[in-house]
C-alpha cells in the first residue's frame, strides 16, 4: 500500500484567510463530537431555529458573541462523517457547505469541530471540508478530557499538516475558545506557522484515507487518551443485558415521582399567583363584557395551561441531564434489542426519544435513517409518544381524579404509576404498530445499528439553563399564539348569540343554548360512550390545533358556566366527569393524533397525504376503542 507522500490525488491549496467581509460561518464536524455545545457558547440565547426552505430538517442559526463583529451568522449544520451523503439531512449539510441550499447563503468560512479523544478516527472528514477552499478553523474539542487521561498531540506540527490553522478547546468549559475570534479576525498567516498544501491519496479509497490520517496522526504525535476506567465500569453497568434495562426503567420512574412530588407544589403556587395577578386586574377593566373576555375568557384560559409550566421544565431538565451526561446514547443501545425485535434498529430510537419533547423536529430527526421504509414506519409511529403539550391534559387529569397515595410501601406514588402507565401505553402501542407495519407493507432488510458512544460528562448549568429556557420560550409562544386564539375564539361563540332586553341591553345566552354548546351538544352522541360530555367534545375538537389547547378550552368553558365559574378547572371536571370518563380521556389523549402540525410534517415528509390520512384515521380509531373498554371497565369496577 502505497503512502501518503508518494501518489497524491489531489493539493488542497494554501486556504486563504479570512477577510473583513464574513458575514456567515458554518459550524460543521461528525456527530457527537461536541458541535452543538459550541454552537450554544459562542452564541448564548442569540440564536433562532426554523428549516431549511422547502426541507423539514431543523436549521439553528445565530450571533455570534465575543466575535468582535455583532453581525456575524453562526449556522450549525447537521454532523456528518464526508461529503458524501448517506442520509437527507447530511445532504443539506453539504448543500449548504456547497453553496447549493435556496436561501441559505454559502458559508464565507468554515469552523470544523473534531473530538480530540478519537483524533485518528475524526482526521478522515478534514481533506473534503478543505477542498471546499473556504477558509477553515480545525477545532479538538474535549482536549481537556484527553490530557487528563494521557493523550497528547502537537498542535502546531497538526496545522502545519493540514494547512490550516487548529487550535484545542473545551466546548463545555470554554476554554481556548479565544482562538475563533482570532481566526475570524485575522487578514495574514502568522510567519511562525507557515502552512503548507495539504495532499492526501485517492479520493474515495477509504482504506487509503484511513492510512492518511494514521501517518498524519504519528507526524504530529499523537497519542490516544487512555479508556477513562470509571466509564469502563459504568459501561459494564449501563450496558448490561439484564440491569442496564431494569436501570433505565428505575430512572425513568424516578424522574416522573420528582416531577410529581416537587413540581406538583411548584405548579399550585404558581397557579397561585396567576389567579391572584386576575384578581389584581379585575378591577382595573370596565365591568361587563370587556372583563368577561379578557379575565374569564382570555385570562382563565391561557392560565390553565401556564400553571404546568414549572413541571414541564422539570421534565426536560431532567432530559437535559440525562442527554448532556452521554448517557441517553447509551439507553440508544440498550433500546437497539427492542426496536431489532419489531423490525427497526437503533437509529429509530433518537426520533422516538425526541419526540417526547414534540413529534415535528422528531419526525424530522428520522432524516438520519437510511432505509426508507423503516424511515417511513419510524415516521408513523412517532406521534405515539407522549408529547410535552399532552403533559398539561395529564397533570391536570391525574391530580383532579387520582389520589396522592402511595404504592410499594410509600416509594410510588399513586400519580407517578398512572403517568408512566401512560407513557408506557403510548410506547407499547408504538412497538406493536411498527411491529405490524414492518411484517406487512414496509417489510425491509435488517440494517446494522453504529453508533459512537460519547464520553460521560459532567451537565453544565450553562447549557442546562439554555436548554430551559429555550423550552420556556416555546411553550410561552404557543400559549400566546395558539391558546390565546383559541381561548378568545371559544369565548365569542359561548357568547353568541346575544338578544337585547326590552331596556334595550346586549345579554349572553345561557351556556347550553350558545352556539359552542349547541355544537357540543350536536356531537354528544358520539362520545358519551367514552363518558365525556358536551365540553370535553369541545375540547378535543379545539385541541386538533394544538393538544394543550383541550386544558385552556375547558378552563374557558367551565369558567363561563354559572354551576362552575367559582370553582376552579380540577373541581369543574370533578363536577361534570366520573373517574371512567377522566381515565378514558387519559388513553384517548395517548393513542389519538389531535395534532395538525404533526399531520403537515408527516405530509411534507412522505410528500403524499395518503399516510398521514392513514395515520389519523388508524390512530383515532384505536383511541376511540381504548377510551370505551377502559371507560365501562373502570366505571364497572369503581362504579
């Protein structure tokens, strides 16, 4: 086998530096190796995430900060392994490094993230980025985890190797991240680094391209950090067969029993305080119907979903440290044996995981997945999972009808055994869908299952903070878009049609005989089977918008009741429902779609609305008949 030196294929030249016109930088490197975690350094909350035009993968961009130029766009590209595409989202990856993405303009410079703890391993993705001929920052993440378990390199022999400039930091620390200003800034090569072209073998010829970066790797003295033994030790725990499963479940109990027993008090004093903020305004607002709107319609509804809000955050901070610790990629690998037994592989794990937050980046996240029909079939399942927005109808439900006692000599707690029994509903049902999808019409070849475990790591409040308060933002911008409008919506057609007095006066029909109850009550038939009435059909209607708009639409409904309007939504449910119907609402809630941006995702995604019909109707009718089993069984055994 011939080497490096002898039968070049191609001379990268000299990379240039950057000028004073940069406007967009792109943030690329493999997956794992801590790219994300720089993108949130180097641009704190000043960032934004939308997709690519006419693409459904996720697209975050930002300001860069410290740059010494507010102007600077960061954009962080989906990891990839070359610039040749496997998968959709690694395509728009390179269209994007290529210039070749409408309406994204072509990078001005490029910074390249590789994880120093596998450096020989990571060299293979530098040749492509350079021949792309922008100008080019290497960065070795993790350089502090390498030194304290032995490794080393020379980072200048390194650069004068590729030809370009290279520097060693900590992403999670932020340590040398001086060196990206430097870089951005600068007009001449410094005269004590002189840089050369950077030749490698044959293009493609992956065995060649190995034995390049093995020669770069002993020119620069590279030596691999030494196998930490705590992760050793971990690993044989974690990822055991028998109790890396039965440590996984432990977790996951364990993190709902916190949610419960502190966010629960955390969620009523914030409740607390939202009622107290109407009470403060009432008198501020002209009596009628001007305070009825704002306070009993607009107030009362966006509040009952606002008060989950300290229990919603708990649950993705528990998720942050979970992710941000390596730990969730193990749980991957542990999940592999399940998603192996029902056809899928592990790839179709991270979709699932992500969709506990929302369906619409997951489905988005399925991108990643190579054989189209276990992309498909990951695609159809994935609205499954339970959602943050089905968490508000959950908590409310589970603390208006589920008493606070304990199970397992006090460790459970009645309320935390019902959320994951419906958390574990929604899964199972996931698994036995792919199952029937994958032994029917999306039948497929197995496909291995590689994934590069990263090393464990200490969470930081930094980027745990940005974390929760990026979900905060979200979950305040659709209670102030979509609840708001709804709420108001729900509000006018509860007050329509007035009739005037004989004294001339505007007055609101009764409840019942609005025309929101008249629709209610036109569509009673049909669920009271299930044991829901009239308002609860209003709210699942509402709630194909948006499910966490079914809680504002029924704070608003039983707010504009006079048998209800002094109690508040827990004891107005209690009032109208029975223990079957609130428990049937629950499995409903976890089979049904009641989601129209999931529906939109699904049908840019497959380009065809064939599957998203199918799924709508496939999962509707499996709520439908979940919902009425548990409704009669329950109400038969507790009355």
């Amino acid at each position: 086998m011939s080497s490096c030196c002898e039968t070049p294929a191609f001379v990268a030249p000299t990379v240039p530096p950057p000028g004073g016109n940069l406007r967009t930088i792109a943030l690329i490197g493999p997956p794992n190796a801590g790219k994300s975690t720089l993108f949130n350094r180097l641009t704190g909350l000043r960032q934004k995430v939308a997709n690519y035009p006419g693409v459904t993968v996720e697209q975050r961009m930002g300001l860069m900060a410290g740059a010494g130029r507010p102007d600077l766009t960061l954009i962080d590209l989906p990891g990839i392994y070359s610039l040749t595409p496997y998968s959709e989202d690694a395509k728009v990856a390179v269209d994007v490094l290529k210039g070749k993405m409408y309406g994204t303009p072509k990078p001005d410079a490029v910074i390249l993230v590789l994880d120093s703890l596998h450096l020989t391993r990571q060299l293979m993705l530098v040749p492509p980025i350079l021949s792309l001929g922008l100008p080019t920052l290497v960065l070795l993440n993790m350089s502090d985890l390498m030194e304290s378990r032995g490794g080393a390199v020379d980072v200048l022999k390194l650069a004068r190797e590729l030809g370009a400039p290279v520097a060693q930091i900590s992403a999670t620390h932020g340590s040398g991240l001086e060196a990206v200003p430097l870089f951005l800034n600068q007009r001449d090569r410094p005269a004590e680094a002189p840089l050369r072209p950077l030749t490698l073998p044959v293009l493609g010829n992956a065995a060649s391209a190995h034995t390049w970066a093995a020669q770069v790797s002993r020119n620069t003295g590279y030596r691999a950090p030494l196998s930490a033994e705590g992760t050793r030790q971990l690993d044989s725990v974690l990822l055991h067969r028998i109790w890396g499963p039965l440590l996984f479940l432990a977790v996951v109990v364990g993190v709902f029993e916190v949610v419960f027993a502190l966010g629960q008090p955390l969620s009523d004093g914030f409740g607390d305080v939202l009622t107290k903020v109407g009470d403060l305004a009432r008198p501020l607002l002209p009596a009628g119907w001007i305070q009825s709107l704002v306070l009993d319609g607009a107030w009362k509804g966006v509040s009952s979903v606002l008060v989950f809000l300290p229990q919603i955050l708990l649950l993705f901070l528990f998720i942050g440290i979970l992710e941000d610790s390596g730990y969730l990629a193990r749980a991957a690998l542990i999940a592999d044996r399940v998603m192996r037994s029902i056809g899928l592989n592990g790839k179709a794990f991270i979709p699932l995981l992500s969709a506990y937050a929302c369906a619409v980046p997951a489905i988005m996240a399925t991108r990643t997945i190579e054989n189209k029909r276990d992309r498909l079939a990951t695609i159809l399942v994935t609205p499954f999972m339970t959602c943050s927005a089905r968490l508000p109808v959950y908590l409310l439900l589970i603390a208006a009808f589920i008493p606070n006692g304990g199970v397992l000599w006090g460790f459970l707690s009645l309320r935390t055994l019902t959320m994951l029994g419906l958390y574990l509903a929604g899964f199972i049902a996931a698994l036995v869908t792919a199952r029937l999808l994958k032994s029917s019409i999306l039948k497929s070849s197995e496909t291995p299952f590689i994934l590069e475990l990263p090393q464990y790591r200490m969470p930081t409040l930094r980027s745990l903070g940005l974390l929760l308060i990026d979900r905060a933002r979200i979950f305040l911008g659709q209670a102030g878009r979509v609840i708001l409008l709804v709420t108001l919506g729900i509000w006018v057609l509860s007050h329509l049609p007035a009739t005037r007095t004989a004294a001339g006066v505007l007055t609101a029909p009764g409840l019942a005989e609005s025309i929101i109850g008249r629709l209610g009550h036109f569509i009673e038939p049909v669920i009271a089977p299930l044991g829901f009435n009239w308002k609860v059909g209003i709210g699942l209607l509402s709630s194909v918008l948006a499910r966490e708009v079914m809680v504002s639409t029924m704070g608003t409904l039983y707010g504009a009741d006079p048998d209800t309007q002094a109690l508040n939504l827990q004891a107005g449910l209690h009032h109208d429902m029975t223990l079957g119907g609130a428990m049937a609402l629950m499995i409903f809630f976890a089979f049904a779609m009641q989601c129209t941006s999931t529906m939109a995702i699904v049908k840019r995604e497959t380009n065809s609305w064939k599957w998203p019909a199918f799924q709508f109707a496939y999962m509707l009718v499996l709520a439908y008949g979940a919902a009425f089993v548990v409704n009669h069984v329950v109400t038969a055994i507790f009355g």
